[in-house]
C-alpha cells in the first residue's frame, strides 16, 4: 500500500492510498481520514460508499465529514467505486450507470466483467485487511454508509453482514436495484438475467427474503431527481415496516442528489454511527 | 444577471450566477449563498476572495463554509479571480500566476491587460452593486476575506477600503506582492514598472504608508509550500506591530496551502466576522 497524498485536516490526517487488489485485479485508490488520537488507541471505521461516476475524491473534496470525524473519533474510509486502468472493459455504449465508476458493488459473474468487476469482495474483504493491518482501526466497530449507488451498497453489505456492521445508513439510496432502470441494467449486465440472483443485492428483496437490522437511517431529497424513478424510498419503507426494521426516513424538502445535499446530512449521519460503534 | 445554478444546501440556498460586466468586459460567474431568514430581512455580507487559479467553484466545492454562515446569518459571496473568455490575453507564456486566473485583484494600466484586468473595480463597486440590488443583502454590514492571492485581495481591499470592510482576515495571504516572486510579476505586468504604484496592493507597504485596521485575523499552515518565498506573514507582523494593528497570526502546525487546510479554519473566521458584523 503506498500513500500517494497526505493532508492535516481538521485536526487529522486525510491520505489518499494506491494498491495491487487481487480482488479487481486493478490497482485501485482509496481515501481514509484518520483524527487524532492517543498512542495505541484503535478509533471505530466508518465506510462510505460513493454513487455512480464517483471515485474516492469526490467525498474527499466535497464530503464535509472530517470536522465530525475528528470530533466523534471516526476514521473514515472511501473506497473507489469500479476498477479502473487499462484493460478494464467500460460499458460498451460509454455510459455512466455501468461499467467504469458504476460498480454496484456486486462480484459479476459475466463476462467479461467477471474478471475485474468483483467490488462486493473488494469492499468486504480485501479492503478491510488491508485498513486493519494499515490503519489504528478497531475493526470489531464498523459501520456502513453510502449515496445513491453506494446507498445501495451500505444497505445490501450492512443487511448481508449484520454482525460486521454496528449501523447502516444511506444518503438517497438506490433501494431497490432489480426493480429500476439502473439497477436492472446493473444486475442484468454483472449477473446475468437471472432474477433470483439479483435478490441478494437488492436491499428491499434481502428484506422481504428475511434479513435484520434493528434499525436503518435514511435521508432523501425531496427534489432529487432521481427519487420517483430510481431511489424509490418508499419500497424499502414498506418492506421494513413488513419487517419490523425501524427505518428513520427523513424527507428533505427541496434538497437535491448532489454533495450539496450530502455535506448537509453528513454529520447527522456520523452522530448516528457513532452513538451505535461506541454503544 | 443570471442564475445559471442553484442548490438547496445546509439550510439555504446555493447559487451560482452570471452577467456581463462593464468593469471587465466580459460575462462573469460568481457564487453567492443565502442562509434562509424572514420575510424582508437583510443579512451581512462575507466576501471571499480566491487564490491563484480559482474560479467561484473552488471554495463553493471545498471551502466548508455554508454550515457556519447559515447558523450566523451570513450572505457569502465567491467572485472569480480574473476574467476569462475569447479575447482575454492570458500570460504569454501560459503560467498560472499571471493572467487568467490570476487577477491579483487590480485594475491593469498596461496594455493589453490594462482592458479586461479590472478586478479591483469589480470587486468594490460593480458586483457589491450588483449584490446589493439582487440579494437581501445589509450593504451596511460588509467584511472581506481571502487566500492567498485573495488574502492579499482582502487585506489590500480591507485596508483601502476601511469604512466598508467592518472586519479583514486571511488564510496564506500573501502579504507583500511587491517583495515576493508571484508579486513582483504580477503587479509588474499589470501596472508596469513603476514601484510606487505597486505600494497601493502591498498590504505591507500600505500599512507602512499609513493604512489603519483595528485588528487583522490570519491563519497560516506552517507546512505551506509558498510561505517562506511567496506569502511571508512575518513582513505583516513587523507592519503591524509598527503601526499599533490588532494582528491575530495563528500558526498551524502540520496544515498546508490547500482547501484541506481552508476548510479546517473557514468557520472559525466566519464567526471571527460574524462577531464583528454584528456589533
């Protein structure tokens, strides 16, 4: 793992790493912020998980999250969103919901994805090995959130891997992938047409199959554009209510989908987390 | 003028707008933000001037300043640092700290920058006019606030200008442009070789020649790449101590020049203002 930038920030360190993944078979870039802290004290993590199109710096740059980082004592991680480089195969059609910066943060099994596209093993896996051996990070206190694609994410690993992730939370999530234009395009392309499969990485039908979670925090933008066709907030409430998962879903009037939504909610989210990795 | 965007944000509104103008020539962009407030309120006005290479979208981006200025009331305005388009000369040899990018916030009486290089006229008169008219802006409530190449902006126009700044402070200035490498081009190009002149965009030489301020607010990051040869916070010291000024230089261990460092200090000076504005 080798630093390729480092900055005091907020009374921490913000550095940007570059690795071999044998996940992706990529070199791939990450961020992590890490606060001040006493010699030897190991601080909670908390991941977060970017939308389409996204690398590492877009929350970097725009996330408005170290000033409470460094106060809660939170290291936060912001991994990529695909595999990038030379001959990592894009969408065929150049877009941005697929291929390059549009993960969907499954393993594909089609080719020729299946090679390089495998960011649930990435996110959970690797990535993980290497913040607990490079960082001081109390890898028993983690806790999951992302936005838009990488709400989807925080919401599919944190259901997934309940005694890993001490809070899910999401910043307009794409709730139910198999069920919208860009997730279907997503699990179609990374997983084949095959429906059954695409449940497990679908938050509302990991629900509705049987995953817990005691609680869920969820904030939305009201004139985000992508709420009615895309996000769809309202399938993952009625699935929790289903459920018995207590999903706090602030609707936000007249915020949009961007960082501009994102840094207002920000420490809000990372009060929560940190109420939860610290319980 | 026209809004070419606008975002809900941290309780107000975020907009980016664009008029031609008289001073420069040309169309320009600026950014200002509006913290919510009641029916036929007028709010203070934080000005924000840029540093070398920046447009409006930098600190609107990074700069972390929108949570601070909606909990203080406060109108924050992010002008460009030059002018731009078809038919601007840029430097001739295409460096970044002279042209395009790089106003230094004077009005040019050397051809052929000597025609669109206005940006002194442009911060004091046209675009506080074009504030004052078309936001629920309290002209009367006035400070001024810069990095960098715009720290010197802000001290210079703060100094000059005393009746209207009501408070003056600075990340990284540079605080004498006649003394310093980027200076010395600078003011050279766009107001030729005559020294004398140079003395009104010195803060320095303008403290030294009279200028008063009750107090200055800057903080400098001690790990900056430019602060030995370019910002040189000690001439300004020395100035101050001088002539009886209230300079406040906080030193930062660790902290650089960019917005990892602005952001950590930015709401810190807007409360500094705040108080100021206020009172």
């Amino acid at each position: 793992m080798e630093e390729i930038a480092s900055y005091r920030s907020h009374g921490g360190t913000q550095g940007v790493y570059r690795h071999a993944s044998s996940a992706t078979g990529t070199e791939m870039v990450f961020s992590a912020f890490v606060p001040d802290h006493e010699e030897g004290a190991r601080l909670p993590v908390v991941w977060y998980l970017s939308g389409l199109t996204c690398t590492h710096a877009n929350v970097t740059e725009k996330g408005e999250y170290r000033k409470a980082c460094a106060e809660l004592g939170l290291i936060f991680i912001a991994p990529d969103t695909s595999p990038r480089g030379e001959g990592v195969p894009g969408d065929p059609k150049g877009s941005y919901d697929f291929g390059l910066g549009a993960g969907f943060y499954v393993d594909a099994t089609q080719a020729p994805y299946d090679k390089n596209y495998r960011m649930w093993s990435y996110v959970t896996e690797e990535l993980p090995a290497l913040v607990g051996a490079g960082f001081p990070a109390d890898m028993a206190r983690q806790s999951i959130m992302g936005h838009s694609m990488g709400g989807h994410g925080a919401l599919t690993m944190g259901l997934r891997l309940p005694e890993r992730y001490k809070g899910i939370s999401a910043l307009a999530p794409i709730c139910a992938p198999s069920r919208v234009p860009f997730g279907i395009k997503a699990l179609n392309g990374y997983l084949g047409a095959h429906p059954d499969d695409w449940r497990r990485h679908d938050a509302v039908s990991l629900i509705e199959d049987g995953a817990k979670a005691s609680e869920i925090l969820v904030d939305q933008g009201l004139a985000d554009e992508f709420l009615e066709v895309q996000l769809r907030p309202e399938l993952l409430q009625a699935a929790c209510d289903a459920a018995g998962i207590n999903l706090t879903l602030n609707l936000r009037e007249g915020y949009g989908h961007s960082y501009y939504f994102i840094s207002t909610f920000m420490a809000d989210h990372l009060r929560w987390h940190a109420e939860r990795l610290k319980a």
